[in-house]
C-alpha cells in the first residue's frame, strides 16, 4: 500500500498528553510524532487529550488519528472506543486488543491461557485482609497497579515489613494491584511491527530495576541491541513476542517486556500497545537497528493500522 498517497488531502491529528501520569512522556512522543509527519509533507495537527476531547475532534475536523496518548485513556480502550464511535481511523490495536493489554491481570490469564510463562501472580483489592497473604508471600516480590504503565507504582519488595507500604504506592493509582513472584535475570523488550518481532532488546537498568526513570531519564538505563544473549534465545523470545501479537489480535505494533532467567527460561511481564516515540523509546531504537528510520517507523505504524496487519 502507498501510504503517503492515502494520507494526500487528508488531516491526520496526533492524539497526545492526556491526563494519566505519562503525561509528559505522550507530550513528547506525540511532537515526535508530528515532527516526522511535518517533515514527511502530511497535513497534521496535534490534538491534547487533556480536556475536551469529543469537541477538539470535531472542531479538527481529521480524517485519521495517529494515538500517541499513553498509560490510561490512551491504552485502555478509551480512546479507540471513541474513534470508533466517531468514525474517525487510528493507529495501534482496536478496543479489546487495548484492554486486554492495560489490565496486567487479564493480559496475564491470556499469556497462561495461551501456555505461555509468566510469573505467578495474585490480585488483591484495596481494602482486602493483607495479614494472612503478607506472612504467606515468598520473597521477593514485585507488586505494581493492575492498570498502569511505564513501571509507575511498582515496587519490588524484599521483606514482609515493606509489603504494606508498596501496596499502598500500588493503590494510589488504581483500586487493584498485582502481587508477582519477582523473577531474577536478563531484561529484554522486543518490538513487534506489522507482526513481525523487530530485534531484541536488552535493558540494564542502572536502578535496581527497571523503573520510570531508568525508562525515561538519559542515562538511566543501558540498551544492549542487539541483545547479547544466545541467538536461539533470542530467535525463541522473538517467536514468543509473535505470538502474543497474534493472540491478542493486535495492530500495527506492541512491544512486550520479558526476563530471561538464568537456565535461559523466557518469563513475559506485560505487553504494550503504545509504545514510547521518544528520543529514549524502545520501540524506535530497534526499528532502527532493523534499518527503519523514525520517519518510516511512522508510516509503517499508518500503514499497517490502514490495513490491519
């Protein structure tokens, strides 16, 4: 498909900003965006989700929206619910595709459904008797919100006494979180485009883990792309990413987040449908190690929402 003779006299509005916590990262995924649009002579606005959503569509008049809008309302479903019922085209994976990956719990009972490993979990509700399940965990465990991005409320905890005190952190930004055996080892994420897994890459955090700022601060973390661990190792992480794509009847793109253990066992930890476009972003660097520079990585993303690949 010509996409850029699909996009001739059509407004494309980049969707960004919004109101979750990853605000500001949206804030300048969506400039990328619109710059490399600019750039590639597209017709385009950019559109803040802050306030008033419904009546700055309207009033933009577009014909196509590209979603930069990540965390809640702009991974969830929310956003692509709306589109939909405005009859307005985007990019990423559609409605449930969306919340199937923002919900870690559900994202998680696919991955077991589809025999796929993942760290054993349970959920608790704020409000839940915590006594018995926190002298019953074996530790360490990470606990983050069962919705949220970018690392944002977890914590990975050592001992009973700090238990209580993550919970809470995971709380504050939703009303249920995730209780996870942490799995020590090798964190990789690898991008997945049009179906197709791009090289695999692997992160070390320079913070105990890999967090929001090890995500987004310049010298917070370390990318080993590609990865240096084994080629089948990686070729089987790859396979795995595909895989979930499918499953979850993705589109465009996701980028899932996995550790490779020591005996070499790959565990998935969550999987993302809009991924970071940002200077610092996963998605981006290994497209551009498969030789797709942030110009064509746009596109392809277009392209491939067009058609539903």
């Amino acid at each position: 498909m010509d996409v850029k003779k699909y996009l001739k006299n059509k407004k494309i509005g980049v969707i960004y900003g919004g109101t979750s916590p990853e605000r500001e990262i949206s804030l300048l995924s969506g400039k990328a965006v619109f710059k490399a649009l600019k750039k590639l002579g597209v017709s385009v606005c950019l559109i803040d989700a802050k306030n008033d959503i419904i009546s700055k569509l309207k009033k933009a008049k577009i014909k196509f929206a590209y979603i930069a809008l990540h965390g809640t309302d702009g991974e969830d479903g929310k956003i692509q619910s709306l589109l939909e019922f405005l009859n307005i085209p985007y990019t990423g994976s559609g409605v449930l595709a969306s919340a199937l990956s923002m919900d870690k719990a559900a994202s998680k009972k696919l991955f077991k459904y589809c025999n796929i490993n993942t760290p054993a979990w349970t959920v608790i509700k704020n409000g839940d008797c915590l006594e018995h399940l926190k002298n019953s965990v074996c530790y360490p465990v990470v606990v983050k919100p069962v919705a949220q991005g970018s690392a944002i409320g977890i914590s990975i905890v050592s001992k009973k006494e700090s238990f209580k005190k993550a919970l809470a952190d995971a709380f504050k930004r939703g009303s249920s979180a995730i209780v996870e055996n942490y799995v020590k080892g090798t964190e990789i994420t690898i991008g997945v485009l049009g179906g197709a897994a791009l090289p695999v890459i692997e992160i070390v955090p320079k913070n105990k883990f890999y967090d929001f700022n090890a995500k987004y601060s310049k010298g917070g973390s370390k990318h080993i792309v590609p990865s240096a661990l084994p080629k089948a190792v990686q070729r089987q992480a790859q396979t795995i990413a595909e895989k979930i794509y499918k499953e979850f009847d993705c589109r465009a793109m996701c980028r899932i987040d996995m550790i490779v253990d020591a005996s070499h066992k790959i565990w998935v930890l969550e999987i993302n449908t809009v991924p970071g476009m940002t200077q610092t972003s996963l998605l981006p660097e290994a497209a551009l190690e498969a030789g797709i520079n942030f110009e064509n990585l746009v596109l392809k993303i277009m392209e491939y929402s067009i058609t539903g690949k």
